[in-house]
C-alpha cells in the first residue's frame, strides 16, 4: 500500500476512535461528577 493512502486510512481511524474515545467519556462523566441539584433537565419546555 502507498504511504500517502496509509496516512490518509491512519488519519481517519485515529479521528474515528478519538471522537469514540470521546464520546464515552463525556457519557460518563456524569457518573464521575454528579450534576448540581436541579442542574440535570433532560426535558424541554419545563
């Protein structure tokens, strides 16, 4: 495989698995740090 195509498939599974990667941690950053009391509104228009 040439280089340049190694690069650009190596670019792309690294910005794939960084975006996963942060993804998950911002998930469950809730778990690690509760929100504030009355800080966690998951509906809208009340």
């Amino acid at each position: 495989m040439k280089p340049v195509v190694k690069n650009i498939l190596a670019f792309v599974a690294g910005a794939v698995l960084g975006s996963v990667v942060n993804m998950l941690i911002i998930m469950l950053s809730s778990f690690v740090i509760p929100p504030p009391p009355g800080g966690c509104n998951n509906r809208r228009g009340t």
